[in-house]
C-alpha cells in the first residue's frame, strides 16, 4: 500500500474507518519528534504533502488526525461534544481539574456561562482605562532611540492588566503573583506538549519547580479570597474574582475554592503569554511595513480604530501564536468530509495552515490589514481563539487589550521601520514568538 493511499482501520465497534494518509516511511518515532520538537515546520511540510488533512501517531495524543482545511474546521466546531469532545489528555493537568479546559459537556457549558460577563458587554469599557494605565507606565522605562524587546515588556503590561482585572486591587500576594505567574507560565508552555510523568522526581525538576510554583500560587489565592470574602463591599465590586465569589450554578451552588484557584489561573496564564505573543509580533509586523504603519500613527490621533482592528486580525492570521486546536473522538466514529475517525482519535484542527488558505486569503504570505477592511473575517477559516463550544471566552478581551495598547504606543511614541529580515518563528511549547523578542526602536514622539 502506498502512503498515499486512504488508510483502512479495522475497528470492531464501527467496521472499517477510513483515515486520511499518513507518513507510513517516517518512522512513529519521528513523526513524534517532529510534531514535539518542530511542530510548525511538521504540519507545514506535510500539509503540502498531503493536503487537507492526514494521520499522525504523536506524543501526548496518541493517534491523530490533522485538518487543514476551513471547511474541515467547520465540520470539528460545528460538531456535538457528545461526539467530539474534550481533547485527552488536556490543558488541565497545567491548570488543574477545576479549569474550564477540564471540563466537557453540561459541566462545560455551566462553567462558560458563569465566564462570560466579566469579558464581554459594558465590563469591557473598566478594563481598557486599566490597559491604557499599564500601557503607559510600562513605556516610561522604554529605551529612546534604540532597539528592545516588546516582547517582555507585553507580557508585563498583559499580566498586570488580567491581574488588576481578575483582583481589582494591589498587595503584597499580588506581588507574589507577578512573582510566580511569568517563570510558571514558560515552564508551563513546555510542560503542556510533553508527556505528564508519574512523580515529580524531586524539586529540581521540571515538573517539580512546577509544582512548587503552584504552591505558592495557591497560597496568595487563598489569602486573596479570604480577605474578597470579608469585604463588606463585595456585592459592588466588578473585579472577576468577585463576580466567581457572587456566582451560582444554576442549581445554586458556589464555585468551590479549589474550582475558583484553578480557573484563576487559566485566567492569568491563557490572557497573559497569548496576548502579549501577538503584540510582539504586531510590533514586528508593523515595523517592517511602513505604508501599514504610517496609516496605523495617522488613524491613532483620531478616533478611528478600523484599520488598527484590521492590522490586529492580520497579525494575528499572519504570526499565528497558537496553531491548533484539539478534539477527542468519543462517538463509535465521526465523518468529517471523505474520512471516517473512529472512538479513541484525537482530531486537530491545523490553525496556522487554515489561516494559508489562498481560497480564503489570496496572497496568504503577504502581511495585508486591508483584506479585513469592511469585511469580517470568516469564523471557520480566522480562527485564533479556535471554534465552536470551546472558542476561547476571553476572545473579546484580549483583542481590546491589543487595540488599547497599540493606539496608546502610537499616540505617545514614533516607531522605527527597518529592513531587516522578518523574525523567525520561536516556539515557547504552546505558543509561538518572535525570535529575537519583537525588536523594535522607538522614541517620544515630538522629542
């Protein structure tokens, strides 16, 4: 049988499945490193090997099926979780069995619906003062008139912003916060991608730093919500650890303590290294183009925003920082176009390569903010935040994270162009960065 040839899978529960070609002269072993150590270089190559979709046997996943294509994509998110689900194993054994990545089906639905108002509607409009606030004091300590990198300084700024969001107040165990969160979140970033051992294997691992960066993460919540539970005022405020504090499932009952701590820490980890990834790359983006920038600096000293919208979704198609989302088969099997996966599978949707379809984005490599001008993208072929059921809650809130913060860079400070060669891409485990950190020069502007 050639590799090309659709793989026939005999499976007792539902006859023959039919999988999408795999590399059957690539040894399993490789096909693992490869997606481990080399995954955006991987799924590029096989994409063009095999097109719209094909089969992987990977760590951590296990067997896999890989889709490329937006109407594949359509297919995964428009899907019942009863039949794709979850993927296995999750994000939740990085933030623990009360995240929301943990949770499937009714439990899941519950839980985004308690999410979903601190990040949408009028809630928004408290939070961008506080982006514009951070933005601005983060920028005094900016070197003039040589090149630095943005993209430590976005994590800052995006860390402060979701920690003064989430607590709506400072302290001592805030401080202990902006301590712990950054080393855990990039341990974290590459913990998620290899398999979870047995034990930790002593305080000087890996997963043992860790586990004691959770400690001490667990140990500022709980003095956290200890004094929000003693608030005389906790019923006006709007911080989200608040509103998790105020909130009922529908049955009535609170979120535990232990629920609260964990989907505090997606909070902070997923509106942290994500967002501030993707202001990187703007930034890099941007310098490198001067007719996108100097149509960015002219809009900024007015009160329009379309094109500095446009430019957001553009980078964040173009340098895409999370390239695929996950979902576990849990019917007897799932068709998705030709294919037929069956129970046990793990189907990927290859975000980066959907967002290089030239049917959806002529001209995919070239950097374009216009193609977004007057149009919305479509939902299964721009999918940053992913899709359907498990689309990211916090989508609307980190994209006006990132217009505040790049409207606030414009009015106050001239950006540099260059000519240098683009960044190359730099994988940190889940997310994807500039190499060289988003280097940028930048002055005062009228200085």
């Amino acid at each position: 049988m050639s590799e090309t040839t659709i793989d026939k899978v005999a499976d007792d529960a539902v006859g023959t499945a039919f999988l999408p070609p795999s590399p059957r002269r690539l040894p399993t072993v490789l096909q693992g490193l490869g997606y481990a150590l080399f995954r955006r270089q991987t799924i590029g190559a096989l994409t063009k090997r095999y097109g719209e979709a094909f089969t992987l046997k990977v760590p951590v996943f296990g067997h896999m099926v890989v889709v490329t294509d937006p109407a594949l994509a359509k297919q995964v998110f428009a899907a019942s979780p009863e039949d794709l689900g979850n993927i296995q194993p999750n994000l939740s054994r990085v933030f623990g069995p009360g995240s929301v990545f943990a949770l499937d089906g009714v439990e899941h639905r519950r839980r985004r619906k308690l999410l979903t108002p601190p990040f949408h509607g009028k809630a928004m409009k408290n939070y961008e003062k506080i982006v514009e606030e951070e933005t601005l004091r983060e920028s005094a300590s900016w070197p003039q008139g040589r090149e630095f990198e943005t993209l430590e300084p976005m994590m800052r700024i995006t860390l402060n912003v979701i920690l003064r969001g989430i607590f709506g107040a400072d302290g001592a165990e805030l401080e202990k916060l902006r301590e712990v969160i950054p080393p855990w979140v990039t341990l974290g970033s590459r913990l998620a991608v290899l398999p979870t051992p047995t034990r930790t294997y002593g305080r000087w691992t890996p997963w043992g730093r860790f586990a004691e960066y959770r400690r001490q993460y667990n140990l500022a919540i709980d003095s956290l919500i200890e004094v929000a539970r003693a608030d005389p005022h906790l019923d006006e405020r709007t911080d989200v650890l608040a509103l998790l504090l105020r909130s009922t499932y529908e049955d009535g009952t609170p979120m535990s303590r232990s629920e609260i701590g964990d989907e505090l820490l997606t909070l902070l980890a997923a509106g942290h290294e994500t967002t501030a990834s993707t202001l990187a790359w703007a930034f890099e983006r941007i310098s490198r183009h001067p007719d996108v920038l100097a149509t960015l600096v002219a809009e900024a000293d007015t009160d329009g925003g379309e094109y500095r919208a446009a430019t957001i979704l553009e980078v964040q198609r173009n340098r895409t920082v999370i390239d695929f989302a996950g979902r576990h088969v849990y019917a007897p099997y799932v068709e998705l176009g030709q294919w037929r996966i069956p129970r046990g599978y793990s189907v990927s949707v290859a975000i980066g390569q959907a967002h290089l379809n030239r049917d959806e984005f002529p001209n995919p490599e070239r950097f374009d903010p216009t193609r977004f001008i007057g149009e919305r993208p479509n939902v299964f072929a721009w999918i940053p935040f992913g899709g359907g059921t498990r689309r990211c809650v916090g989508a609307a809130f980190a994209n006006m994270e990132m217009d505040v913060v790049l409207r606030t860079v414009l009015r106050h400070f001239t950006i540099a162009t260059t000519s240098a060669p683009p960044e190359k891409w730099h994988s940190r485990g889940v997310a994807f960065t500039p190499k060289r950190g988003g280097r940028v020069g930048m002055h005062h502007r009228g200085r």
